[in-house]
C-alpha cells in the first residue's frame, strides 16, 4: 500500500473513531457482558449449536431470570432508592451544620488555621447535593443515557457473540501461513486473559455485592441493598473500589441517629473482614491464574489508567498491563526458543 | 406433521461445521479413542484455515505452537537435505501433523506445505495443554495415542540420527 494511502486510511479511521466515540462505553461494556456469556456458547457449540439459536435462548434465559429478579428484588432496591433520595436534603443540612460548627469552632481555637480552613458554609449541598446530582433535567438526561446502554449493550453483545467466532476465522484465513502460528498464540493469550479476568472480576463483585448486603443488613446498616451493590460494582476498581465502598457505607451510618462511632466501627470491621475473605479465598477461586503481576505493577498500571481515563482506566488498567505482559514474554519465548534450540547441533532428531 | 417440523428446525439449529469436526477428530490417530463427547469439546478449540497449493504451512526451524489437522487436501512433510527436500509424509483428511509441538518448545523439526488446496484445522499449544489439565480421560488417551505416533516414526524414519561423538559412560549400569 502506497503511504499516501495508508495515510488517508489511519486519518479516515480516526475521523471515525472520533466521530463513533459516544459509542466506546456501549461497547465496552458490550464486550464485558460477551466475555461473561462466552463460555455457555462454548458448550453450546461443543454440541453443535447454530451460534444464533444458542445466543437467542440465551437472551430468553437471562430476560426470565432479570423479570424474576426485578420483582424479587426491584421492590426493595426502589424504596431504598426513593427513601434516601427523600431523606437526602435533611441529611445533608445536618451535616453540613455539624461541619460549620466544626470548622468555626476550629478557626475560633486556632486562628492561625483560619487561613486553610475552607470559606463559606453548606459544603455537602454544594458539593455532594447539587453536584452529585444536580438539576431534575440532569437526572432526566442520564436516566436517559442509562436507558439507551441498557438497549445498545445487549444489542451489541449479540452481535459480538454470534459473529465473533467467523469474523475471527475470516480475519485468520486472510492472514499469510508464515503469521498464523504466531497470530493465534498471541490472540489466544490475549482472548484467554481478559475471559478469565473480566469473568473472574464479575463473579468476585457479584460475591462481595452479596456479602457487603448481607453483612450490612446484620449490622443494621440503612440502604443495604444500595450500599451492598455499590460495594459489588466499586469492586472493580483495584484497591480504591473497596476503600469507596467502606467510605460510602461509613457516611450512611454518619448521617444516621443512633448509629455513632461504634456503627462506623462494625461497618470497617465489616469491610476489612470482606476484603481479607476476598483476597485469600474468593480471588484464588474467581480471578486466580489469569493475572499475574507484580503487586507494585499493579498499583503503578491503576494510578497511571486513573491519570489518562479516570474510572474507566482504572477499571481496564489490570488486564492492558496483564496483555503487554503476556506479549512481550510471548516475543521472548520466541526468540529465547530459536536461540537456546538450534537443530543443527542438536544430537538426536524425530520428524515434526 | 409435527415431528417434520421439529426436525426441520433441529437441521436448521445445528452447526453443520461443528457437527462434522467430531466424526474428522475420531479419524485422527492422535485423537482415535475418544468418546464422542470430548471430541466434541476439542473441536470447538480448533481454527480452520484454507491453504493454496504449495502453500507453506510453517518450515523447518519455527518455532512450534500449534497442531494441524488435515480436513481437505494433501499435506506434505518434508525435510531438507544436502541432496535436495526430501518428503517424509504424505498427508490426507484427518491425519494430524505439528504434534511434537505439544509436548516440547523446540522449534519445528521439518516443513510442512499443502501438496493440493488444503483446509486445516488449527489447535493452538496453551488451548489444547488447557483442555489436557481438565480432563484427565484426554490426557490418557491423546498421550498414549502421541507415544504410540512417536514410537512409529522412530521405528520406521531414517532421520533418528545418534550422536556420532557420544558422551562417556560414568557409573555403573543398572
């Protein structure tokens, strides 16, 4: 291809990508959902199932089991949702008396702090309330958003799971013989890596979500549910989702009469005893072998993914530094087995 | 009238392609001896490839990552000598070749190249060392399968060449 060319197509792709980026969240979550579905079509295929039925029956399983869910557990989840959203003005304004108070006391004690004390009263409306969420057009918008990733990613998600298989094989039948070895090694790595850490990281939610619920409703924590689910989805996010989670269900029983000092020392208690059970005994069983960095690698690919997407980078920092990883020893295997192996000294020989 | 139906939309359901890895599989003298079932299993790991004529598969001194199997086509193995290629097989549907690629890191020992169009399926090493570790029953039967391959071409091959300088005996033999 000429490089005015090959020019022309990069420039023409990023007008694209440029133009189709309302679309990256949809798919990516899109891929999420096709990689935690994927091992059911496996099976399906293993007993020589038409792609398209096996991912259609599919849909009508999950679409019966999300109407059963939704009424077993909608009820619940929608009047803690309305109750918090009722409650969420009185409870702002008594928190933010209480850090008035707090900070004027504080100036008053020390008047060399007046300086770095914050100005102005009303922190949590301003800052939590209004921010957080905003005008009722803002609330209507994202309900909005919501309501089309709702339809977008399923409908993706079909796609990808029906056509992924062919557009694979097409896309390696069109490769030269000389690359296909190699090719398939690294797609296979790559492909085996993220399925097992984006199905491992969903079960280890769904299993910390229904612990932190259980836990917090025993402890007589408000909004177990909410805080419950929030803790399963903030799990995603290496090392800050659990300190989110013990925070968020911290200021609930903060803002609550009645629950005190000792109510936010059963929720860290709570926590911490979820975090040790996830790391030595839900982790080895959910995410397991798919990832094997270095803990400092680890920290270091989360805070560089929260500098260059935020949330979402952190999310996707573990398997991109876990797929360069595997590339690279890839590329060394390669060359350490064409080094270290060379036939022509080799003393014995058998054929292929 | 029903039943006609029902079977109508069953023919339509299933995946012809898969369908007929199971029986292609069972014809494999490496894969020989497994139940239908597992065979099923293994044949949704494999990528199926078209090859021209002539078309090298992979040659002599690659690195080995992956087991073929013929499907349509002739595949033949060859290995360079001073004195030109020399081919040491000849392949047809269902025989399989890259096997040593399994059990070993050394690169390829001999070429491979499609004799006639050719369609291949492909089982990448870690997928096929994936399903070994989950089913001790494949293990069995595909290594005992592999020894008795090996076995074969170590009888029947002129390229077992012992080392001309062997090493000195140390210690007593048993």
């Amino acid at each position: 291809m000429r490089p005015v060319w090959l020019l022309l197509t990069c420039a023409a792709i990023a007008v694209l990508a440029w133009l189709g980026r309302g679309l990256v969240l949809p798919v990516f979550l899109a891929i999420v959902f096709a990689y935690v579905l994927s091992p059911i079509l496996v099976w399906a295929d293993a007993l020589a199932i038409r792609r398209s039925v096996a991912v259609g029956a599919l849909y009508a399983v999950l679409i019966s089991v999300l109407i059963v869910g939704g009424v077993l557990l909608g009820p619940g989840i929608v009047s803690e949702t309305a109750s918090l959203m009722d409650r969420l003005p009185a409870l702002a304004q008594r928190s933010d008396r209480g850090l008035d108070a707090v900070v004027r006391e504080l100036a008053e004690s020390a008047p060399a702090l007046r300086r770095l004390l914050p100005e102005g009263e009303g922190w949590v409306q301003r800052y939590v309330i209004n921010r957080g969420f905003g005008q009722s057009e803002d609330l209507f918008e994202q309900m909005g958003h919501a309501f089309l990733l709702a339809i977008l990613v399923p409908f993706f998600a079909f796609f990808l799971l029906r056509d992924m298989p062919r557009i694979i094989a097409r896309a390696m039948d069109r490769l030269p013989p000389q690359h296909v070895e190699t090719s398939l090694a690294v797609w296979r790595e790559i492909n085996g890596v993220i399925g097992r850490y984006v199905r491992g990281v969903v079960l280890d939610g769904l299993v910390v979500g229904t612990l932190a619920t259980v836990g917090l409703w025993a402890a007589r924590v408000p909004y177990p549910l909410l805080l419950g689910a929030f803790a399963g989805l903030a799990n995603v996010v290496p090392f800050f989702g659990p300190l989110l989670s013990v925070a968020a269900a911290g200021l609930m029983v903060v803002l609550t009469p009645g629950q005190g000092l000792a109510g936010v020392g059963r929720v860290a208690v709570l926590f911490l005893i979820i975090k040790v059970l996830d790391d030595t005994v839900i982790q080895p069983f959910t995410i397991g072998r798919s990832v094997h960095l270095h803990p400092a690698l680890l920290l270091g690919s989360v805070v560089v993914g929260n500098h260059a997407l935020g949330v979402l980078g952190m999310i996707i920092a573990v398997p991109a530094a876990t797929l360069l990883q595997e590339t690279v020893r890839l590329l060394l295997e390669h060359r350490r087995v064409l080094a270290r192996h060379d036939l022509r000294r080799s003393s014995e020989r058998l054929i292929v | 009238m029903f039943e006609r139906y029902v079977q109508r939309w069953l023919a339509w359901a299933a995946d012809p392609e898969q369908a007929l890895r199971a029986p292609l599989l069972a014809r494999s003298p490496l894969f020989s001896g497994l139940p239908r079932r597992l065979l099923a299993r293994l044949g949704t790991r494999f990528l199926e490839k078209s090859y021209n004529q002539d078309e090298i598969v992979f040659q002599e001194g690659d690195p080995g990552r992956a087991l073929f199997v013929v499907v349509e086509g002739t595949v033949e193995i060859t290995q360079a000598t001073p004195k030109g290629e020399y081919v040491l097989r000849t392949l047809g549907p269902g025989d399989a070749f890259g096997e040593i690629a399994l059990i070993d890191n050394f690169p390829r020992s001999a070429s491979a190249r499609a004799a006639s169009l050719a369609r291949l399926l492909i089982l990448y090493k870690t997928d096929f060392d994936a399903l070994m570790d989950g089913n001790s029953q494949i293990t069995n039967v595909v290594m005992r399968n592999l020894a008795h391959l090996l076995a074969v071409y170590a009888r029947r091959t002129p390229a077992v060449v012992t080392d001309a300088n062997p090493a000195p005996k140390t210690g007593n033999p048993p």
